[in-house]
C-alpha cells in the first residue's frame, strides 16, 4: 500500500576463517586478508550501505559488491536477492564481528524502500549516511566521515528525482547511475552537510512521489 515501508533484509551470510590461496587471488585479498564474510540481501541498497558500515565497527574492507540483474523480485534461487557482498579481514574475529554489525544493522530498520501506490509497484529509496566508512570514501573520493544522500527510483522517476534533489539543496552529485542499472532502476548519490543530505533525500522522495502521481506531465 502507499506509504507502505519496505525493508531491507539480509538473506545469507557466511564466513570463512581462512580462504585458499586460489580464491584470495581471484577476489585480489591483500597479504593481511585471511578470512572473509559472503552476505545477499533482498535489496542491493543494503549491501552497499550495510557493507561501509561494517568498516566503522570491525577491521574489514568491503572487497566485493554486486547488484543482481533485473532486481530482487526476479531472483533466480531463494538465497540470491539483489546483491552480494563480500566482507574481508585479518582473521576470523574480525570478520564475525562485521557479520554481526551486518545483523545489528537489518535489525535496526533504518533502511528501507518507500510504496509510492497501493500495489507496491512504485517505490523508492533514500537514505542519509551522515558518515561514510571505507569504501564509499574510496571509491567516491570523498573524505572519511563525510555525509552521503543515497537515492535509488524506477528510471523515470530517477532522472525526474535527480534534478530535484540537486536544485532543493546544496549537495552535489557524486555519481549519476542513469537507467537501466542491474536492477532496471536508476540512482544518484550526493555529498554536503549531513543537512544538505537530508534535504536531498526528502526532495527526491517527493519528486518520485510526484510521477507516481502524475504519470504523464507536459
């Protein structure tokens, strides 16, 4: 139903106190990286999200992140979702404290999509990490400890949502991912003040609001 809140939730996780040389090579681990935690999730915003978190709270690198083609609802077996991560640390105690901050993270239900009408079949997501871990730092160039508006529609909602949140406040856009992405949606993320952030997350919820309003506007 609309309004309805649609939460992230892990659907595996796995750890291996000490990898294979082979499997180290392949997911190109550093010396120091032993051991390693597999998770999926029914929304891939968690992975990414979830995952940075994780490098605030244990001595790991999210190493590996992947969206799954054409989205959770059209996942091929049980345990797939819409994306995979992989946790990795120096040893075992590391990386079973980032599974449990993984758990403590699903059940905060701070992470969430948003139904914009009654069947579910419009949704969005914005979430506002007021400061970034590890591997939204590197891999968006952006400081240790900035804040992130994290914004995910359907396409034409996305591009829509986009200009919005850029013209209703003062952040600026990190990374535009224009439809389709694996998942068939598209997304922006933007870096300010934790307030500018806030802001942007509102705005763009209200511009995807707004299509699913009004489908057609010329």
């Amino acid at each position: 139903m609309k309004n309805d809140k649609i939460y992230a939730k892990m659907l595996s996780c796995y750890t291996i106190a000490r990898v294979t040389d082979a499997l180290a090579k392949a997911l190109e681990l550093r010396e120091d990286q032993k051991s390693i935690c597999i998770f999926t999730a029914n929304l891939d915003d968690f992975i990414y999200i979830a995952g940075d978190d994780t490098t605030k709270k244990a001595d790991v690198e999210l190493v590996y992140v992947k969206s799954m083609w054409a989205g959770g609802g059209n996942a091929t077996s049980l345990l797939q979702g819409e994306g995979i991560g992989i946790l990795a640390g120096p040893d075992i105690a590391q990386v079973r404290a980032a599974a449990e901050a993984l758990r403590d993270f699903e059940n905060s239900h701070i992470l969430y999509g948003t139904s914009c009408n009654e069947d579910d079949s419009i949704c969005y997501l914005t979430y506002c990490i007021s400061s970034v871990g590890s591997y939204f730092s590197k891999a968006f160039n952006i400081p240790l400890g900035a804040s992130l508006s994290w914004n995910g529609a359907p396409p034409v909602e996305s591009v829509f949502a986009t200009d919005a949140a850029l013209k209703a406040s003062n952040a600026k856009l990190v990374l535009f991912m224009g439809p389709p992405t694996e998942t068939n949606w598209g997304a922006a993320l933007l870096t300010g003040t934790q307030a500018d952030c806030v802001t942007a997350n509102a705005a763009w919820g209200r511009a995807v609001q707004q299509v699913a309003d009004q489908h057609i506007c010329i």
